[in-house]
C-alpha cells in the first residue's frame, strides 16, 4: 500500500481563478507520483468488491491503479479547503465520488466533476470566454507583463474550447488595448507588424512594455520625492 504520511498538498479553495494554476500544479504533482492516468481515467480502476486474480498480468495493474487511486483520491480530498462556501462546493464534489462501487472514492470522477465545475466546456462558456477576452484591456498603472500573462491564460482556455487565437491576432489585441503611456513604443511596434524579415513577437512587446513600465515608476517616485521635498521647504521657510 502507499505510503500517505509524507503527502504535502497543494491547497485549493475553490475559486474558479486559482483552477488553472492549481490544476496544473496538481497533474505535475500527479505525474511526479505516478497517478497522472488513473486521475485522468486511462487507466481502470477496479471496483471495491472486484474479484482479479493477483498472480496474472491483469490483475497486478489492477491492484496498482487501486492502490495509485487511493493515493490519487486522498491527495485530492486533502487539497481542498472546506472553510470557505467555494471551497466547501469543491469538497463536496470531491466527497461524493464515494459509492458503493467505490466505497474509498474514485479519483478520476472526482477530477472530472472538478474539470466540469472549474473548467466547462460549453458553448457559453466559450461565448463568456471570449467577450472576457476581448474586453480586457491594459489599466492605467497596471503592469504590462501581468496583463500580458493574463491575456496568455485566456487564450490557452480559448484553445482548449476549440477557439483558438493565431499570433498575429494576439498581438493586435495587445497594441489595440494599451494606454497612451506607450504611444511611442506602439507607433514603433506597429512598423514592424508586417516586416517579414523581422516579425514582431509577443516577448519583444512584453519587454518594450515592461521597460517602459519601469521608467514610468522610476519618474512617478522621483515625482512624489520632489513634491514631498517641496512641502517640507514650503511648510519649514
């Protein structure tokens, strides 16, 4: 049997903006610990009153994805925090993947409730996905690189409902949705838009953006020291 006392959990409370990064953390930790199939439902899982026989070839994977569905199982119910309303939600779909074919649970129905609730793939979904996407837009003070990563998720999950969005559509929406503290770095990046010896990319944007975004914090604080400066001389004469 597997050994549970050196488990270390990723905690998940159940917030539908944490899925994508915990989700991705939990199937490399399940992939580290040899559950990834079972948890994903490629590999069987045998029922609690199955009778295999242990000394064939079929019955030894049997008892391993019992055993790896245990240690799957477990790890899942431990990595939701049941304090909050979200969390208690996930714990519950989690819990009710108990029956009486899997008196211990079944970890593959429970990741694939948790997909169904976190992750939906249907056509409202994709409809709600991309309005989000085409609705955001670069806040004034926000750092680039942040929403830059942001825009990269919702693309991901756009892919992963069948919509998928080239290169050169990403990075229009980029230029067509930055403040007007980058118009000299947009009037230069447009230039290259159809230079096909040197195409632009989205890390070159994510670096002008981000190097301008330092030097507008550079002189926003030598601003406020300035000004502070000034109170104190107007304050003290």
């Amino acid at each position: 049997m597997t050994d549970f006392s050196s488990i270390r959990v990723i905690p998940f409370y159940g917030k539908s903006e944490e899925w994508p990064t915990w989700s991705e953390k939990f199937l490399a930790k399940a992939r580290r610990y040899g559950f990834k199939d079972v948890l994903l439902g490629k590999a069987r899982i045998p029922k609690t009153d199955e009778d295999y026989k242990m000394d064939t070839e079929e019955g030894k994977r049997l008892m391993i994805a019992a055993d790896l569905n245990e240690l799957a199982y477990t790890e899942l119910i431990l990595s939701i925090d049941d304090k909050t309303s979200n969390g208690k939600v996930a714990f519950n779909l989690v819990k009710g993947c108990k029956n009486k074919d899997f008196v211990d649970g079944n970890a593959s129905m429970a990741w694939e409730r948790l997909r169904n609730k976190f992750e939906p793939q249907s056509a409202p979904s994709l409809v709600k996905m991309e309005k989000q996407f085409r609705q955001c837009a670069l806040k004034k003070s926000q750092d680039p690189d942040v929403w830059i990563t942001e825009l990269e998720d919702y693309r991901m999950k756009l892919d992963e409902l069948g919509s998928s969005i080239s290169d050169n559509q990403f990075i229009l929406h980029i230029l067509n949705n930055i403040t007007d503290d980058y118009e000299l770095q947009l009037a230069m990046m447009e230039k290259r838009l159809n230079d096909k010896m040197n195409p632009l990319t989205v890390d070159e944007i994510r670096d002008d953006l981000n190097l301008r975004f330092e030097r507008l914090n550079i002189k926003s604080n030598e601003d406020n020291e300035n000004g502070n400066h000034q109170d104190v001389a107007f304050f003290g004469g």
